[in-house]
C-alpha cells in the first residue's frame, strides 16, 4: 500500500529502478498485493496424497513446487497438531524454490552452508530418503541448536548439524559434498514488504556490506565441491 511504499528508501528505490527497468512499475505494484502464505509437506513423513486427506484447513497446491501449499491468511498452521508432528514446514513460497530446484537424490551428500532455522534444509534431507548425507551448518550456536530441533522434528536419520566458521569445514570436507546450497546473509531486501524493521537494519548496512560476505561463502563452498560426481553449487 501506499504506506509501505512511502517507507522505502530513496536509494532502494532508485537502484531497483535502473536495475528493472520495464519492469519497476509492476515491482511497486506487488507491495499493493496481499501476501500469500505457504507450507511445504514432509514428505519423509507423509505423501501429498495422504496429507490433502487429513489437512483440517482449506490449503491450494503452489505451482511451481510439487509438495508446496497455499493457506489462507486467517489460519493458524502453527497450532494445528499435523505441525506439531513435523508432516508440515511453514515456509514463504518463494523460498521452496532453492531446495526443490537443487533436487537431491538419495546417496547424495550435501551441504546447506547457511541453513538455520532449517526451511531448506529439512527439504534437503527429505529428498535424500535416509540414503546419503546432509551437513547442515550455521555459524551461530543459538540457531544452530533451532535447526537441529526443526531438523529432528521432520523425522530425518541422516543429518550432521554444525556450528562452524565455514573456513574450518572447508578444512574438514575439502572436494567432499555432491550439491551445495548457499542461502548466505543479505541485506534484506526481500523482507521490506513482510517486515518492516528491515529497512533500518538495510540502512544501517546494505548490500555492499553483504556482498563481501556473500563472495567469501560462494568460494568456500566452492572448494568443498566434489570433482567425483555429477556436482551443482547453488546460492
């Protein structure tokens, strides 16, 4: 809304601008849109066709991922007990999309560089079916330890969670892993819309500041990519 869209800052603004050119007018236009939500099933624990059975609220299938929903605004997910025994992830629908475009296979080992609170990385390790690897790590101790709770509560046998610099696993998984994702830190630009309080924060320090970061973490993971197999990075 019009309220919203007078919060962004001025230089935000100007580089989307130049940076979409056509395309900046309907960019503005999606902040009047409501917001959608989604879930993505576990399907470790339970197959879409069973959980559209059993699914107490009105959900829709998100296009573009094959176990991803949409929810209507006013219900509340997070109580419901099929949440509770870990057969759903509330996740935004647009961050399905890394974990399902990276399509893992069972054996494979991977690696979620970034991963608390765990959106990606519990789809990771559903797809591997109990067959392979996922090291999930997060260099913060506190989040790490949430990721692991969600990672758990999903029901998956194959995990290793670390709280590491990535530096030190580099060390650890030289050419190791077979697909990598990076969901490195940002300056949130993608979160003006849902939060607000980003905005400060993307003041405070923008995408210069995380784009170093963001470089260092791409390189790392790139030196812990196999040259055995059929290899993807993606960040």
């Amino acid at each position: 809304d019009s309220d919203r869209l007078s919060a962004l800052p001025q230089a935000f603004l100007h580089r989307m601008k130049d940076m979409l050119g056509d395309d900046f007018e309907p960019f503005l236009a999606a902040y009047e849109q409501p917001r959608t939500y989604g879930l993505r099933v576990n399907t470790a624990k339970i197959s879409c066709e069973e959980f559209e059975q059993i699914v107490p609220f009105e959900v829709k299938k998100i296009p573009w991922v094959s176990n991803g929903y949409f929810y209507n605004e006013d219900v509340r997910p997070s109580r419901c007990a099929l949440y509770q025994a870990g057969l759903y992830y509330l996740q935004e629908p647009s961050a399905m999309t890394p974990a399902d475009r990276l399509a893992p296979v069972p054996g494979d080992f991977v690696l979620d560089l970034c991963a608390a609170p765990g959106g990606k990385a519990t789809e990771l390790g559903a797809r591997l079916k109990g067959q392979g690897v996922l090291v999930a790590n997060d260099i913060s101790n506190s989040r790490a330890k949430a990721l692991l709770k969600n990672l758990e509560l999903m029901g998956l046998p194959n995990i290793y969670v670390t709280s590491e610099n990535p530096k030190r696993l580099v060390q650890e998984f030289p050419a190791f892993f077979d697909k990598i994702l990076v969901d490195a830190p940002c300056s949130g630009e993608g979160m003006f819309r849902k939060e607000p309080r980003m905005i400060a924060d993307w003041e405070k320090q923008g995408p210069a500041y995380y784009s170093e970061i963001q470089k260092e973490l791409v390189l790392q993971a790139a030196d812990m990519r196999s040259e055995e197999h059929t290899s993807e990075l993606q960040s």
